[in-house]
C-alpha cells in the first residue's frame, strides 16, 4: 500500500506540471479549460483520503519496529548502514566516488570547499555496462569497472595528486540489498535491475572491488559502502543540517533515515558516540 500511496502522489504532481505545460502551449481558453478538466479529473482519481493515508503509515511503522527488532522479522528489511555520522558541510578536500546501482555506473570527483562553502568543483563519467557483464561472473564486471575508475583517475589534475604515501580514498555507492558488516564492507544478499551474478551473491562487494583495482595496480581504499538512499541523505545533510531522511524512486524504490541507536534492538555493537545509526 505505501507503494500506492507515494504512486499516486507522484502521478498528481505530474499532472500538474503536464497542466502548466499544456497552460503555456494553448492558445484558447477553450483548449486550456479542458486541460484543466483532464487534471482535476485525474487528480480526483489518484486522491488518497487522509484516513487510508494514515493507516499506511501506521501499518509501516509496525513493520519498521518489527524490522529494527530481528533480522528476517519485516517486510521492511531494516538494514543497518554502520554509518553514524553525516557532513557537517565543513567538510574540505578532493573526494571520489563509484556509484553502481543500474545498467549504468558513475565515477565522479568532487572538491569541497570546507566552512560551507558547498561544492567548488565536480567532474563526473558516466559509463555503460555491457549487458552481457550483468549475468557473466564477478571478475568480468569489477574488472571492467575498475579499468574504468582508473581511465577517470588518470585525468586527475596534478594539483589534486594526493602526498607520497597516501591512499586515494572511495565512497562506494552499491544500490542493491547488501548485509553491512562495516563502513566498508558487505555481502551481497541478492541481485536485482536485471543483474544475476551468481558467484557474487553472498560475497563481500568491497573485497571484489579491491581485488580489481590492486589487479590493475591502482592504489585506492574504498573508505565507504553505502546505499543510494544513504548517500542521497549524506549529500542532502552536507548542505542542510534539518534534513534526515532520503528516498530513492527510480528503477527501484527505497529510503534511508536517522534512527536513535537506543532504538534497534538488533544492533550488536557498542553505542555509536553520536547516538544515531543511519537506517
């Protein structure tokens, strides 16, 4: 039903940009009231009463307790990102970033300013993944991406170099169901968006990674695995500390938000020091 819900509301927001189109294209009254007819028509039949939208939400919230409580216990996996602190926007410096998540995979570098100064720079690839890598074996793919990262690398302007003996460091952005075990590691649990690579499923994605990039020789630690949900959260918080939650619609649909660590059962580990745990 959330599904549904969020459906609807997306389909109504697009009518009514399809109505401002249409109000600027139509040259007689006559042809913009029947617009309007048409939106409000579909609007009417994509309206969700507020009592359906209420027991949504109250049917989701028990499925996210259910899920914060055990593993296997929701509808709602509940994964545990292992990420308990979000920028600050202070944060200054040349960043790297893999984002795998589709048929596509983006590279980027990105300069931040430091102070809140935003973003100065960022330079971006994007690369598409033959099809036949999506179901041939995990070597093929990662081997292919990391060629790729290292063409990108190579374009690195020498001021951005790092020092003699330190490491490039990566934000690995992996948009399919992975059991975290750290900031920077986790087995895939299962395939989807049309990939099936068996020898990976329950494999460390950020080893395989590694694995391909030291094959090549390129010095670089990924410093970071996290969702699309959880990067699109830490991007939003970079420039707004009100922000806590991050929604993802596109070939799938997911969300990440800020939960108190007091409050998940499941989690094993000492209390982070901030006293939140990215969901």
């Amino acid at each position: 039903m959330g599904k549904t819900a969020v459906g609807a509301a997306v389909v109504c927001a697009a009518a009514a940009a399809a109505a401002l189109v249409v109000r600027h294209r139509c040259g007689s009254s006559g042809k913009w009231e029947r617009a309007v007819a048409i939106a409000k028509e579909l609007e009417e039949q994509c309206a969700t009463p507020t009592s359906k939208l209420k027991l949504v939400a109250e049917a989701m919230e028990v499925e996210m307790h259910a899920g914060l409580a055990s593993d296997g216990g929701s509808k709602l996996k509940m994964l545990i990102s292992f990420v308990d602190n979000l920028p600050t926007g202070d944060e200054k410096g040349t960043f790297y970033a893999l984002d795998l998540g589709g048929t596509n995979f983006r590279t980027l570098r990105v300069q931040l300013g430091g102070n809140g100064k935003g973003i100065a720079k960022i330079e971006h690839n994007e690369v598409s993944i033959p099809p036949h890598l999506m179901t041939s074996s995990s070597d093929e793919l990662f081997d292919f991406i990391a060629t790729s990262l290292a063409k990108f690398i190579s374009s690195e302007p020498e001021e951005f170099h790092p020092p003699p003996g330190r490491q490039r460091e990566l934000g690995f952005t992996f948009s399919f169901p992975v059991r975290q075990t750290s900031i920077a590691s986790g087995t895939l649990i299962k395939w989807t968006k049309g990939f099936n690579i068996e020898d990976m499923v329950g494999e460390d994605v950020v080893g395989r990674l590694t694995k391909s990039l030291e094959k090549i020789g390129l010095d670089m630690r990924v410093a970071a695995l996290v969702n699309d949900t959880v990067g699109t959260l830490a991007r939003a918080r970079f420039g707004n500390q009100d922000v806590i939650a991050g929604v993802i619609l596109g070939t799938g649909t997911n969300a990440a938000y800020v939960e108190r660590a007091q409050a998940i059962p499941k989690w094993q580990g000492l209390l982070p020091n901030s006293g939140e745990m990215v969901i």
